[in-house]
C-alpha cells in the first residue's frame, strides 16, 4: 500500500526536483499490477504525512480489509 497528496512535489535549490505525486502516478498501474492499493489524496502535499487526521483512517481502513 502506498498513498501520497496530489500535490507532492517539491523543488530545492540547484535544480532538483522532488516528483513523489507524479512518479507515483506515471507507475500507478505497474504498482497494481504488484499487488499494490495507491491511494491518492486530492488536494494534499507532502504535509499530508503529518495529519493523523487524514493518515489514520486511510492505514486503518487498508488494514481492516486484510483481516
């Protein structure tokens, strides 16, 4: 399972660039096709990973539904 914001990605001095969202979304089929569930979360950043408001529900209900 992976999950990420929509908008997460960043840039840092010197030209680098940090492409979480789109990366994940350019191999979104190769994941699933490994087993994986991606989610993505509309409108969020990489902030996204510290709201346990947002996290919770969505670890908790990939969890549950491996049970």
């Amino acid at each position: 399972m992976t999950f990420f914001g929509a908008k997460d990605e960043m840039d840092y001095p010197g030209g680098t660039k940090l492409r979480i969202a789109p990366t994940i979304r350019e191999r979104r089929r190769e994941l699933q096709q490994l087993g994986w569930e991606v989610i993505e979360l509309p409108d969020r950043d990489h902030g996204v990973f510290t709201d346990p408001t947002t996290i919770v529900p969505v670890v908790r209900s990939f969890l549950d539904s491996r049970l």
